[in-house]
C-alpha cells in the first residue's frame, strides 16, 4: 500500500483515483449511480446528538472536502461536489456538511489525512454519514408543482420531480431564465458562479435554507433568493424570475 504524503507539503498528488489538493478530497469519473439514502440520527464524539444524512456512494465519490478549521482535528466538511462522482446523483445538496462517520468509524475528531485514509481504505460502497436536517418532507421522484411567475409572462406551473436541478427543469420549460443581452452571453452555464439565475421564492414548501455558499455569493439578496442551478428540488414551489 502506498502511503499518502502530507496535505501541508503537496500541493497536487496523483494516487490512484484519488487527487489530492490542500485541503480538498477529489476523486473524479466519468460514472454516476443513484444511491438510496435516509435520515438518521448520529452521535459524535462530543456526545452531542445530531441530525445525519446516511448515503452509500460507490467509488469514485467525487466529493471535495475540506478542514472545519484549519490544522486542527475537527473533521471535513463537503466544499462541493463534482460532476464526475456518485455523490452528484444523490438528490440533496451536500454543499456546507460536515462528515461524521465513514462506514463505522466517528470521523469528527480527526485530522485531515487521517479522514482521506478512511476514505480510501474503504470498500466501495462507502457508507458514509453527513450532519444536516431532519428526514425530507418530499422523497426523491415525488411529482412536485414549481409555479413560476415572470413580468410579461402567463403565470405556469411546471410539473417536476424532486430531486432535479432547478436551472435544468425551467430551461427545459422554455422559462426564460436569462433575459437580456448580456445574461444569455454572459452566463455561466450552470457553475454557480454568474448568479444570473438567481429566482426568488415566493412560496415553499420542504425546501432547505439556502446554503452557505449561496449567502456569500449573493448576500445582496434576502435569503428567499436562490440560485437555480445550485438547487435540486425539493418540494413545491412558487418563485419568482425576474
């Protein structure tokens, strides 16, 4: 077995399917599987009781982690998820957990390294535990109504599913997502980083606060504002488009 070297002293590894960057965890494929996943409830090492979303990916994962806090033994969180993994067909935004367990292992008091190692030693599926909310109100491929109003448009509801991305729904709708000159050249195609399909929500129902990412990249928005493409649904909806 090859060990892996520091985090601290490289800055990109190649190991198998596994890339290191600092701290970040990337494994990258082509494949995708959808994964069945619940809500349990977890017990850290702290003893505290939290909310935990229970997932089994197969390998790759394609999730990039990062340290709660820097040099110290407080675990991972997800920075985000990559296209290329199991973790991207899942159905929830993963964005801003923090991972608890690897199969049965408490990972929460563990330095960076010692967290990829668990990683990688795993057999895949990787059974894999991540803090968040209670059990969803809608499952995934519940039929949900995304209602949408825009100025100059017939108001319509939109028959969708959860679990799929928001931005993809409306454009497949003919919603006309980005208006204008420079939104329909200017955008970013999804990546989450243009914010020009921001949409408000009027309405909601079983919806999760927006994440952490969304509050920085758009913090001159109330928090009823979202970013299509970074949203998957999760239950009906009324938003506005602007």
């Amino acid at each position: 077995m090859v060990k892996s070297p520091s985090i601290a002293t490289t800055s990109l590894v190649f190991l198998a399917q596994h890339v290191f960057t600092t701290h970040a965890f990337v494994v990258s494929s082509s494949s995708r599987k959808k994964n069945a996943f619940q809500y349990v409830t977890s017990t850290s090492q702290s003893n505290s009781v939290l909310s935990a979303l229970s997932l089994d990916l197969e390998k790759p994962l394609g999730l990039i982690l990062e340290e709660v806090s820097e040099g110290m033994p407080e675990g991972v969180k997800v920075e985000e998820v990559g296209d290329g993994g199991s973790a991207s067909a899942v159905g929830v935004d993963l964005v801003g957990r923090r991972l608890l367990r690897v199969g049965e292992v408490d990972v929460t008091g563990m330095l960076f390294d010692d967290v990829m190692s668990q990683l990688i030693d795993a057999e895949s599926p990787v059974a894999v535990e991540f803090d968040g909310p209670g059990e969803p109100m809608f499952e995934v491929g519940t039929s949900v109504g995304i209602t949408v109003i825009q100025e100059g448009k017939e108001t319509v509801t939109i028959e969708s599913k959860v679990g799929e991305n928001l931005r993809t729904v409306l454009l497949e709708n003919k919603v006309e997502l980005y208006r204008g000159l420079k939104k329909k050249m200017g955008n970013c195609g999804g990546g989450g980083q243009c914010t020009f399909c921001a949409v408000d929500f009027v309405e909601e129902e079983g919806w999760e606060p927006r994440s952490e990412y969304e509050d920085n990249k758009i913090s001159k928005y109330p928090s009823t504002v979202r970013l299509a493409c970074l949203n998957n649904i999760q239950g009906p909806a009324t938003i506005r488009v602007e």
